[in-house]
C-alpha cells in the first residue's frame, strides 16, 4: 500500500492515459495513480511503458514472460 492516494484524472492527457489502461488491464495500477501526481513523471513513465511495449527486440511472449520475472525479482504484487 502507498504511503499517499492515487490521482484523480485532471487533464484530458491524464483521463485519455487512465482510459487506455483501464482499458488494458480492467483498472488503473496504484503505480501509474502515483506517477500522475507530477506531470513530468506521468509523462516520463507514459513514455518507457510505450517504449517497451514498441519495442522489437523480442518477441511478444518473450517480453511478457520478461516483464513477470522482473517484477517478481523487485518484489512487485502485479
């Protein structure tokens, strides 16, 4: 649990973000209600998300079998 309450979408950039990733994975993760707290690390972790999403390096499977082992390495519940 955060020591401090997710942010309740203010801009239409932060709403259109929240849509997205509702859309996603059924709700907003803690993580990404955090980050938009500062419109430049919103933005910033907007950014690497797409960034790792279009990467082509590897194949779909492999980066989502990549992406569990690191949270599970870092300890993170999702």
């Amino acid at each position: 649990m955060a020591r401090i309450r997710g942010a309740e979408p203010r801009g239409w950039y932060t709403r259109l973000i929240y849509r997205l990733v509702r859309k996603m994975l059924g709700r907003v993760p803690e993580p990404v209600r955090i980050a938009a707290h500062n419109k430049h690390v919103f933005r910033g972790h907007v950014a690497m998300e797409r960034a790792g999403q279009k990467a082509r390096s590897l194949p779909e499977e492999l980066k989502s079998l990549v992406s569990l082992r690191v949270a599970t390495r870092v300890g993170c519940p999702f």
